[in-house]
C-alpha cells in the first residue's frame, strides 16, 4: 500500500488535518435524518460542458413551458405533500429539502415553491441552490424567511468560471455571480445563509486557495468544496477527474488556507468520511441512512418526481435504475422507497459494510457509491452514458471508491494496514487521537 503522499505534509498541516476531520465527524455524529435534493427543473441560462445533470440551455427569447420545467406548480406541490406526509409520520426526524436544478430560478414559480415548503416544513428545513446571475438581491430578501441556505456556485477565479460556466444571456459570468454575492453580503441575514459551492477538476484544483482568499476578502464566511462525480456532461471527462492524491492534497490546502481565513469550509463528505476513518480511526460507516451509509448523504428528486438512491444518480445512465414517481396518484413516498429494486433495495444490496468498497472491513462510509461505479465502469469499460445498462449500473455498485487511499483499481483495494496508516498519522499528528470502531 502506498502511502507515500500521507508522508509529504508537515507535522502543522497534519495537526490542521486531524482538528478539521474531527470536528467536522462531531458535527455530523450529532444528525440524523433525512435529506433531500429536489431538482425543480434540468432548464438552465448556462451551457456547463461538466453539467451532472446534463441541464438544457433555454433559447434566449423563448418562453420555457412548464412541461419543460418538468412538473407544474400542482404537481411541485403534490411531491412536497406526499414528502411531508412521509416527515409526519417520523416525529423529531431531522428533516433537511434543498431545491436545485438546472436554474430553479426559471420557474416563475419558484419563490411560491420555497414559501411553501417553509410552511410545511419550518425554514430551517429548507435550502436552495443558484448560479446567482438572473436573480437580484431584492429576490433574495423576499425568499431569506423561507430558507436556511443559500448557495451560489462559483468554480473558481473569473477566467476559469467564466470558460466553464457558458451563460445563454452573455456577458461576464463571474461578475454576475459576484454583484449578487456582494449585494446579498450587505444584509446580515443573507450573509449567515450564503454558502459559496465549487466543483473541484483537475483544471482549477490549484486555483481553490486563491478563490478562498478571495472570496473571504469580499465577506464569504460559508465555502464548500464537493466533488466531481461522473455523470451527466462529466461522464466522460476522466482526464478531469481528480485522483486519490489530488484529493488529500486539496483537503490539506483547505484545510491550511483557512487556518489563516477562519472560514466555515469543508471538502464533500464521502471524502472527508474516508479520511476520518483511516487517520483518525472513526467510524463512519451509517447504516441508518437511506442512501449512502453516510451521515450526510442525501436522495435525489427529478423534476418529475422520481426519486433516486443519490442526487448525482438522476440523469443518464442512472436514470435506468429510476422508479415510479411521486406524481403517481396510488404511490406514496413510503411505497416508492420500497419498490423492488428502488432505494431500499439498493442499500440492502450495494451499502452493507461487507459488500460496499468490496467488502472492506473499515468502519467507514465506503466513499460515495455513484462514483466508485462510474469509475469503474468507466475505467473497464471506457462506455458512453447511453450505452450503460442496468446490469452494468448494479453490478459496478459495490466498486471501490476511486478517492480512498486504499483504492488499487476500481476491483481491488489495498489491504487496510491499519499500523501503517497510524505510523502516518503520528509522523504528523500529536496528540494521538483515541480509537473508535474503525475495523
């Protein structure tokens, strides 16, 4: 097993590194519950050459209909009923809707559709997701009592967006996002909420401490760093895809960017959930979870109510695996989780602990199980989005996570040393952190 890349921080780094994985696993051991990822609609003003949702550029000047949208204000509120109905029966649940697309701000419904959801679910149970460039800040203040959280996306230092990010209206990406970001910096309560998203790819990894900095510079306090994950548009762009090492390095320069900063920030959780087990011997394996056994994993909804083992499984080729749909009058969310071969079975399936990541025994979240499929299936296979059948999608399921240290290839993982991986660990860390149920 090759650690080598563990060994190339200093002891300061290592001490960040285990003080940001800890309390991060704190935070996530205190919540439980369910979450969920509604895409309103897969329309959008951008044309993203790495979309995961593949979403479809409007034509400038043409009226989107809501058949295009996906579902009509009745049918958003239909899905949001038979999700409440769900919530209800499960008192004290920590409940968690955040609202996507596409750009769900093409609705011209989607301010009547947050003040809704706040209504049936308290607003701290709702969030929203926006590139930021149609909206102004006076939008955002009417919709603030209804949500949580706000995220804008901004993938990286206005060259780098700009390219990746192809707006339909024209004009400078960047800075539309940023003139929302600085009028919405100017309200308090805004501020608390906004959280800045970025997608890492091989093409703006090393640009991420600069785009902390300044971010933090124009008042940002709240920066997430998912992860890239083959599907939609990205299916096929491997060369883009960050490696394992790409990774811990990029964790470790957050994590040392914001010892400076003092911002909120965190990298995607199936990868902070690895780490946490193999460095600091935790367990992050969750059983309870639908979806990935993940604290923080959510399901996914499409915009016509199909629900979905992860929100990056909604699209081609993971739409094969799709069920019924929440706009069926006979189905229930319940019964919809519980279809043969929809979302319960999956978990029976592809996330216990002796057949996730190939049955690796330690006690960790397995990574995100969307990605170790696609890469294999890419990695074996080398086959188009549309040339995946089901089959393949399930049988690629228990893949090891490309992410993990331990990862060889997408069949095989290195047999989890876990002396080795401590003699990493105290090289750089001090004290030494108690061990949980790791194996």
């Amino acid at each position: 097993m090759d650690l080598s890349y563990l060994h190339s921080i200093s002891k300061r780094q290592g001490e960040l590194l285990r003080n940001h994985l800890l309390k991060r696993f704190e935070a996530r051991e205190a919540k439980t519950g369910l979450s969920i990822v509604y895409d309103l609609t897969y329309m959008c003003n951008q044309a993203c050459p790495g979309c995961c949702v593949s979403a479809i550029a409007y034509k400038k000047g043409k009226d989107i209909t809501m058949e295009q949208h996906g579902s009509s204000h009745e049918g958003v509120m239909q899905i949001l009923g038979k999700i409440k109905e769900y919530v209800d029966t499960r008192p004290g649940m920590d409940f968690f809707i955040d609202f996507g697309g596409g750009e769900l701000t093409l609705r011209p419904d989607w301010k009547q559709i947050l003040r809704a959801a706040s209504e049936m679910f308290g607003p701290d149970s709702v969030g929203m997701n926006t590139n930021g460039t149609r909206v102004r800040v006076e939008d955002m203040k009417e919709i603030s009592p209804y949500v949580s959280y706000i995220g804008i996306s901004i993938d990286g230092m206005e060259q780098y967006h700009n390219k990746w990010r192809r707006t339909v209206e024209g004009g400078n990406s960047f800075e539309k996002s940023m003139a929302l970001i600085r009028d919405m910096l100017q309200d308090e309560e805004l501020e608390r909420k906004l959280d800045i998203t970025t997608v890492p790819t091989k093409n703006n990894l090393d640009e991420i401490p600069a785009l902390m900095r300044y971010l933090h510079e124009q008042g940002i306090q709240n920066y997430s760093v998912h992860r890239a994950m083959q599907v939609g548009r990205f299916w096929s762009k491997d060369d883009l895809l960050p490696s394992k090492e790409d990774y811990f390095r990029l964790l470790t320069r957050i994590v040392e960017t914001n010892e400076e900063l003092g911002m909120n920030v965190h990298l995607h959780h199936s990868i902070e959930s690895i780490y946490t087990a193999l460095l600091l011997e935790r367990n992050t394996y969750y059983e309870g979870n639908l979806g990935n056994p993940d604290r923080k994993a959510s399901l996914g909804i499409d915009p016509i109510g199909r629900i979905f083992f992860d929100p990056w499984c909604t699209v081609e080729p993971w739409d094969k695996l799709a069920k019924s749909s929440l706009l069926d009058e006979n189905m229930t969310f319940e019964s919809i989780l519980r279809e043969h071969g929809g979302i319960q079975d999956l978990v029976d399936g592809y996330c216990r602990k002796e057949i996730r990541c190939k049955g690796c025994s330690v006690g960790c979240s397995g990574g995100n199980r969307i990605a170790a499929a696609a890469n294999h299936i890419r990695s074996v296979y080398q086959l188009k989005g549309k040339e995946v059948t089901k089959e393949q999608l399930l049988a690629a399921m228990d893949s090891v996570d490309p992410a993990c240290p331990l990862y060889i290839d997408s069949e095989t993982f290195a047999s989890p040393d876990m002396e080795a991986l401590r003699t990493a660990r105290e090289q750089w860390s001090s004290p030494a952190v108690p061990a949980g149920a790791a194996q």
